[in-house]
C-alpha cells in the first residue's frame, strides 16, 4: 500500500513530489489550503479579487480598459501556509519547491480546463536572473502536461528582461507599482522573437497577483509583439486591505 503524503508545507519528505498524477498534489494542497482557497466566494471576473458586500472590485486595472490583460486566474489566496511557502521558495532558496509549485499548477489546469483549452502558448512572467524562480515552476508544469499544452520552455524565452530592474517589493503605495512598472518594468522587457507569439492567445504564469501592474507590462509588452489576447494565471491573489484605500 502507497503511503498517504504528508500534506502541503511538508512536500520534502512527500514521495510524489515528482513523481504520479499532479491531481494528487494538487488535491493535496487544497486540503492543506482550504482557509485560502478562493472557492465558494464571489470574485472579480477580470482579477479575481473576493469581492466585497456591495460586489464591486475595488482594483485600480479592472476599471480600464488599456489593462492589457482580459482575465487573470488564482490557485488562492497570499496567506497563510501558501504564502509562507512561495517566500522560502522565492527568497530563501529552497530550490525544491520549484517542482512541488509546478505540479501544484498543472494539477490546476488539468481541474479547470475548460477555462484554458483556447490557450495557445504559456509563458513564464519574466523574473531577476540567474535564478528564475517563475520559469522553474513553468518548467516543471511543462513537464508534468506539456502535451495538453504548448508551454514557452528553452533557453531563447518569449519574453524577458534586457536588463535587471528594481524589485517591485520596494514599491510601496499602490501609484508606487504603477509607477515602478511604467518607468523600470516596461523598457526593460522584449519579447526577442515576434514571430514566436504572434497570433497566439497567451497565459502568463506568475507567482503572486497584486494589482496587475506587472502583469499589464507583460501584456502589453506581448501584445505588441502580435499577440491575440494575454491572460494570467498567479499561484496567489494578494487579499487587499478595505482599511485603506487603493488608488
């Protein structure tokens, strides 16, 4: 008899961490997230923000039209255990959860496909070389259902950064990110071969949804290029405080 995992947070000593169905490890953790999954709960049809008592979206790119993305997709909330696992994986090094995410993200599109079956392409959101962190989980979801779907794997990516930018984190307020993505973010990113995503309606992967101000570049950025449409799909969707107001 194959032993039970152990749980999500405990991936380490998990013996399906890369190995059998991905619906394992994401039925996994959705046990282990189930405070932060955003199930059940009223969202915003562009971020999928929960939305509040009076139904309305309070996120700044939603209301435009010039956001360039049309929608954007959240295995759950920044909190809790998810959000603690995505800062060891991202800032501390543990390498090892890079697989475990992207697992957890192909389980995700397997469970939801019918949201993702007119998805040409699926790209990582460009991040700070050398190590980066969002690429690795791309890959890794690549390779669990990369036959389901075309991802953008190699060395030659679709889109990237020409040079290191300032880490968004030290954008505080949110003009600051809107700010930080127009005069940092935008000229660094080039997509190196437009015929690569031309005509191509595009995912873009990331690992945690704000405001979309990063998102939008990317969007942007690729629709230039002669994409037909972008979308996201985020590990997790910051909750905004309602006690202070976001412009």
């Amino acid at each position: 008899m194959q032993p039970p995992p152990p749980g999500f947070g405990s991936c380490g000593r998990c013996p399906y961490r890369q190995t059998g169905p991905v619906e394992r490890c994401w039925a996994c953790a959705s046990a282990g997230l189930a405070a932060t999954l955003l199930d059940g709960v009223a969202r915003c049809s562009v971020c999928d923000q929960p939305l509040g008592e009076a139904d309305a979206c309070d996120n700044y790119w939603c209301r435009r039209e010039d956001r360039g993305f049309d929608v954007v997709w959240a295995l759950a909330r920044h909190a809790g255990l998810l959000r603690e696992v995505i800062a060891r994986y991202k800032y501390r090094s543990a390498a090892g959860f890079g697989p475990v995410l992207g697992r957890m993200l192909a389980g995700y599109l397997l469970a939801n496909s019918p949201c993702f079956e007119d998805i040409d392409l699926i790209v990582a959101c460009p991040g700070r070389p050398p190590r980066d962190h969002v690429v690795a989980i791309v890959d890794a979801a690549a390779e669990c259902v990369g036959d389901l779907w075309a991802f953008d794997v190699g060395p030659r990516r679709c889109v990237v950064k020409r040079r290191p930018t300032v880490p968004m984190m030290t954008a505080g307020s949110p003009l600051s990110r809107r700010l930080w993505a127009a005069c940092d973010l935008r000229p660094a990113l080039v997509v190196p071969d437009r015929q690569r995503v031309a005509g191509q309606r595009i995912l873009v992967v990331d690992d945690v949804f704000t405001d979309g101000s990063t998102l939008r570049e990317v969007a942007l950025a690729l629709l230039a290029a002669g994409a037909v449409t972008v979308s996201g799909l985020v590990l997790a969707r910051q909750p905004w405080s309602r006690a202070r107001p976001r412009t």
